[in-house]
C-alpha cells in the first residue's frame, strides 16, 4: 500500500494535466481524479487502514 504523500503526488499529477487539456469533459474527470486522490490521503493521514474504490463508497452530501 502506498502512503499519504504518494496519493497527493499523483492528485498534484492529474491537476497538472487538467490545466493543460482542451476537453471539458476530460478536465473534469481529471479534476474528480485528483480530489479523489487527496481524499485517499487525507483518510490515510487521519488513520485509514483501508483505501475502498470512491464508487463503492457512499456519496457525501455536498455543502449549500
């Protein structure tokens, strides 16, 4: 398993690459990717002993 700095190198990886993109569609999932990312390592930094696929993860709600 990889650790936290590994998880934010790849999120800092697929940021870079959204910026330079032409393709919404393309930027977006990249941008997905790289939050996805940091939440792996922020849930490895706060103890997470288990990293589960954000698909089978239950969807947060988000902020209004």
């Amino acid at each position: 398993m990889h650790d936290a700095q590994h998880y934010r190198s790849q999120a800092e990886v697929a940021r870079r690459l959204a910026d330079q993109v032409l393709n919404a569609e393309a930027e977006a999932s990249l941008l997905k990717l790289a939050q996805d990312m940091s939440d792996i390592a922020e849930d490895l930094e706060n103890g997470a002993i288990e990293i589960r696929h954000p698909e089978r993860m239950p969807q947060r709600q988000a902020a209004h």
